[in-house]
C-alpha cells in the first residue's frame, strides 16, 4: 500500500489520480485525516495500515508567512517528515519526499548539481533542507526529489494567478532576475511514482526542461491564452518580499540522466497542455 501525504493539495492530488490510473494500491491522507506532526498518531497509522511505501508531498508552503510562523513551518517540514521516515524505516518501507530549489543559496548562473552546497535564504529553505536531512537520517530507503516553480490543476499557483489579473489590468509588473523551471504537477506526479518503483535511492532534481524568468513564464502564459495584457520587467529590488528568493533557481537533471529516469517534456509545452487542460 502507498501512502500519499497533502493528497488534497496541487501535487499530492496529481500523484493519486496517478496511482489510480495505473490501479496502484494508495491511500491518500491530508491534514484532517493524518496530523504528520503527531508521532503517536503516524504510528498508529502506520500500525493500522501496511504501507510499502510514503510519497510525502505535504508541507508547509506559504514562504512569505513562514518568516513570522518558523515554528509551524518546520513543525510541519522538518517533525513531520522525520516522524514519517521513522514508521517508514521501521515498516522497511520506502520513502519518496519532495523539496525544492529553495535549499541552496541561489546565486550565479550553473544550474545546481544535487551535491552542490546547500544555503538556504528563507525559513522556508531551512525547514525543507532540515525535511531532507530528516530522511536522510532516518529511512535507508529514502528518495529526496527537489523541484521548483509547480503549477497544476489543483489550488492557486503562479500561471493561474497571471491569468486572473490579465482579466483586469492592461500591464503586470513580474520580476526578469529569478531563473528557473516551471514544473507541471501532473508531469512531476508520473516521474515521481516511477523513480519510488525503483530502488535507487538518492537525491534527484526533476523540472519541465529549460529555463525561464517569471516575466518569461508569464509572457507564455498570455501568449498560449491569448491575452492581450502586457509584461513589464522588473528587478527583484524593485519587487520586495518579506521572504527573500534566489535569483538562480536552475536544477542540474544530470541525476535523472544517471538514474535512467527519462527527462520531463519542455516547460513550453507543459504550459501549453496545463492551459489546454484549464481553458
């Protein structure tokens, strides 16, 4: 049995309509119906289910609020995913668990290897690096996936909020320094079953190919959409946040390559089929 964590959310509710396509035994929890962050119920949970493996794709996400709620974003991150390595490991269960580009400290312009130094700029970063550490620690049969920029079908995301406020504004101001790849969740869900199917564990970086600015990502957005409302490039410095964000966001593939896992479609065309499926 496979145990989907944030099954409600955009990613988690991919992964299921997944596992169900291809008649995969999986039970999916949210917060309502499994609190990660209690031990005494995850081992319950655990004891009253058997489950082979754990494809953690729960967690706290707000990276803005996380700067002023550091205790319930790594409450969250960091207990939760430890408390699910530990009934993992002690189940001989396999655990996938899915981060971010956030952990490393986002600067120059070389896409980042799994084994590149870590610095994380945000709570938000600490808390999924202290997550990794977690399984690392904890569950030999562990998989760390780090992913960046996720837009799907489920909840609000970047691309979906560009097209809401194209229906208002005739000009959006999106900041042009940030690098990085748009995910598509549904894309990301396959690749993550597959690579759990496997026993070769380790860390890998799985993205939509390519790189792009947000002003790229929303420009494509209004192009394929065929929105009218124009994308004015601006700085990061022009555009504070209270959590700050790398400037390099870019994720070496090259451990997919060595995995034997086949690289995701373009993130053109993955926008594309995610507004044709929305549309």
């Amino acid at each position: 049995m496979i145990l989907v964590t944030g099954a409600n959310g955009q990613l988690g509710s991919d992964v299921c309509n997944y596992l169900k396509t291809v008649g995969s035994d999986y039970i999916g929890t949210d917060v309502e119906t499994l609190d990660i962050t209690d031990m005494n119920e995850v081992e319950s949970f655990f004891s009253s289910n058997r489950i082979d493996c754990v494809l953690h794709c729960a967690a706290y996400t707000a990276v803005d609020k996380a700067e002023d709620e550091r205790e319930k974003c790594f409450s969250v991150n960091e207990t939760g995913t430890r408390n699910l390595a530990l009934c993992a490991s002690k189940s001989d269960a396999k655990m996938l668990y899915v981060s971010t580009d956030y952990v490393f400290e986002g600067k120059g312009e070389r896409p980042f290897e799994v084994s590149d130094p870590k610095g994380p700029l945000n709570v938000y970063g600490e808390s999924k690096l202290r997550g990794e550490e977690a399984v690392i620690e904890n569950c030999k049969k562990g998989f760390i996936v780090r992913t960046s920029w996720v837009f799907g079908e489920k909840n609000t995301n970047f691309v979906a909020t560009m097209l809401r406020l194209a229906q208002s504004h005739d000009e959006i101001s999106v900041v042009s320094d940030q690098i990085g790849s748009p995910t598509y969740s549904k894309h990301l869900a396959k690749l993550i079953c597959r690579i759990a199917q496997s026993e070769k564990y380790g860390v890998y970086h799985a993205t939509n190919e390519g790189f792009c600015s947000w002003a790229e990502l929303a420009e494509e957005a209004f192009s394929v959409a065929d929105k009218k409302t124009a994308v004015r490039h601006i700085m990061s410095k022009d555009y504070p946040t209270k959590a700050a964000r790398p400037l390099n966001s870019r994720l070496s593939k090259a451990s997919l390559d060595i995995g034997g896992f086949e690289r995701l479609p373009e993130w053109r065309s993955a926008v594309r089929e995610y507004l044709g499926n929305i549309l």
